[in-house]
C-alpha cells in the first residue's frame, strides 16, 4: 500500500479533532523583556565606545590594546542591536493582532521606528539613538502589559 493511502486510512480510523492558534506559540511566552536587556547592552557599549581614550600614537601596545577593546566594544554593540531588533520584529508580527491596532493606533508606526533604531545603532554610535531606543521599546513594554490588563513596571539598569 503507497504511503498517501496508508495514511488516509490512518486518518480515516483514528481522525484528530481540528485544532487552530493565532500565535506560534502558546499565549504568555512573548515578552519584550528581551529587547529591553538588548537595548541596554546597546546603551552600555555605546557609552563605553564613547567613553574610550584614544592611546599615544606611538605606543603600539597601547594601540593595539584600545582597537581590541574598541572591536570588542563594537561586536557586542552589533549582536545586541541584532537581538533587539529580531525581538521586537517577532513581537510585532506574532504577538500583536488587528484588535490590538485598535487600541493602539500607533503600533506599527512605533514597531517601524523600533526597529529602524536597531539599525541606526549598530550603523553610528550615538548616544541619542541609543536612548531613542530605550524610549521605544519602554512605549512597546507598555502597549504589550495593556494589552494583558497589567500594570508592569519598566525596568532599566543604573
């Protein structure tokens, strides 16, 4: 027996009840929490990159020391900017739905800049864009706990 009438006949003694989601995956398990610890690295190494001496040209150790540090710096700037964005875009698109839009007008246009931030951190180094981020992923924190009815707090590193 070929298999697509093995498993017809399968489905035709045992059928399955049918089963529908509106989401990839069970409810609660998006967060923007993440993006926010992304961001806050992204803060923290563009302050740091800002923060950095530039060595005496003349000493190769200190030199060469700084442009390690510097690339180090940079790196993890990239891959948290990269994070945050890759939450956010997964929190737009599979958490928030047409209701949603509703009561947030604004929603796509603040996911849209959101993301944009993401990319314009890890394109510069600069300080506003770093915070413009925060700022926008705080707006993303709350219209996700209103739309669960809750009050959570905003959380960031000192």
């Amino acid at each position: 027996m070929e298999l697509k009438k093995l498993t017809a006949k399968v489905k035709s003694l045992v059928p399955a009840e049918e089963v529908s989601a509106h989401c990839d995956g069970p409810c609660g398990v998006y967060d923007p929490a993440s993006a926010r610890i992304a961001a806050e690295a992204v803060l923290s190494m563009t302050k740091k990159i800002l923060a950095l001496e530039l060595p005496d040209p003349n000493n190769k150790e200190a030199v060469i020391a700084y442009h390690n540090t510097l690339s180090r710096y940079i790196q993890i700037k990239e891959e948290q900017a990269h994070i945050a964005k890759t939450e956010l875009l997964v929190l737009w698109t599979d958490y928030f739905k047409p209701q949603h839009l509703e009561q947030f007008p604004d929603l796509h246009d603040t996911f849209w800049k959101a993301a944009k931030l993401c990319s314009a951190v890890k394109v510069g180094v600069s300080l506003d864009d770093a915070n413009a981020l925060m700022d926008a992923i705080k707006k993303i924190h709350e219209m996700f706990w209103a739309t669960k009815n809750r009050d959570v707090a905003w959380y960031t590193a000192s």
